[in-house]
C-alpha cells in the first residue's frame, strides 16, 4: 500500500470515528400531559342539585377513574388525583367560596395533553385577558370528545358555574348557585358559561347569563344539560 493510500485511509478512519462520535441520538418523544381538566361528558340527572359542592366533586372524581378504566391509553396516568367542581358557592358561614381558589394553581391539561391555561391568572385573564385556550376545540370531556356548542344538536354548552368572570361567587342576594347546587326546581338559576365561546350576548367561557330555573328542563330549555367544569389540583 503506497504512502498516499495509507494516509487517505488514515483520514477517512479519522472522518468516521469522529462522525460516530458526534452523531447524537434525537430525544426521545414525550408523553402527553395528563388530564387535568374536562367538562363532564354528562351531569348528574337532578338539575342544578348536584348534591352541594361535595357532590358536584365527587362526580368529576369518578367520571375521571372511569375515563382512566376505560382507555388503556391512560391506564399510566396517576390515580388519586383530587378534583374539584369548578363552581362558586356560599359557605357555612355565609362567606363565599370562588371556583377559582377551588383548582389548585395549574397548569391544566385537556385529554389530549393541550394546555387549556397555565395558572389561575391566565384561566381568567386577569392580567390579559383571553390568556386561556378555553374554547370548543379545547375544552373536551373526560371522554377525549368535544362537547356540542352553537350549531349543533343538541347544544349543551351552558356550563354551571355560579360565577362571575374572574371565577368569583356573585355578590349580592340574587341566587347564582341553585341553593348551593342543592335546588331542582324551576325557580332560582344558576350562572352559567359557555364552553365554545359563542351566544348569550358575550364570549364569556364561565359568565354568559343565568338559567331559567334549577330542573333539568329548565337548564336544557336555555341550551344545557346540567355540565360542568373539573379540574385537578
């Protein structure tokens, strides 16, 4: 082998050892985040009764293990995960209890792993407003399914909330909350908001207007079906 050769070889050993030593492995892909948020994919049957704030918890709690059960996707998503109703109320002592100190700090995820806000201040734009990407692409239920808005049959995106649009019980003595979410009938109402941002004279996700009544036909007559937000803290 000629000089010329050798030192060809030589340089392309050279070339190739550190070729395969600079070569880097592409990082590996990411599960999504898991489920944080969902708008129940149904209510509890009874109104606006939803068994009081308890009761309204416990539904998510449940909806959530079932959804976990079953899609063997999420069989790895933690358990016991403490959910919370998104809804205002009065306390025992007759101070108010805000939706918005009820979720944690976030961030909330949907059931896809998109982000719906960040923190508290970006779920309700307190410092820029429509931070959140609460809205009828996003705002999923437990199910991985949207849920039907304006156009669609039927349209249930009346979603309770007895809130104002900082997350806030109303102040004042005009009923908002059903009777703490323990009301049926057809007087009283419930602030609710909508899901797709569409209707009710505003885009508010979580203050568009109050319903016509606690019963189940009176939330459905105003375009609902009793829904409401979860979150995880």
């Amino acid at each position: 082998m000629s000089t010329l050769t050798r030192t060809l070889a030589a340089v392309a050993a050279a070339a190739l050892v550190h070729t395969d030593a600079g070569a880097q492995t592409p990082p590996a892909a990411q599960p999504p985040a898991p489920m944080t948020f969902f708008i129940t994919s149904v209510g509890k049957g009874d109104g606006a009764n939803l068994g009081g704030l308890a009761g309204a918890d416990a539904h998510c709690a449940a909806l959530a293990d079932a959804a976990r059960v079953a899609d063997a996707a999420r069989a790895a998503l933690p358990a016991g995960r403490t959910w919370r109703a998104y809804l205002s109320a009065t306390g025992a002592d007759g101070r108010p209890i805000h939706a918005r100190d009820r979720i944690g700090a976030g961030p909330w995820h949907n059931a896809r792993g998109a982000m719906i806000a960040a923190t508290v201040a970006d779920l309700h734009g307190d410092i820029v407003r429509d931070r959140s990407q609460m809205n009828k692409t996003n705002a999923l239920s437990e199910k991985n399914q949207p849920v039907n808005g304006v156009g669609d049959s039927p349209n249930v995106h009346d979603i309770l909330t007895g809130s104002d649009s900082f997350g806030r019980a109303a102040p004042g003595t005009f009923d908002t909350t059903c009777s703490n979410w323990t009301s049926n009938i057809a007087t009283g109402s419930a602030m609710v908001g909508h899901h797709d941002r569409t209707g009710g004279g505003n885009s508010s996700w979580n203050s568009a207007h109050p319903s016509r009544g606690c019963g189940q036909a009176n939330l459905v007559a105003t375009g609902g079906a009793g829904l409401f937000y979860c979150f995880a803290g």
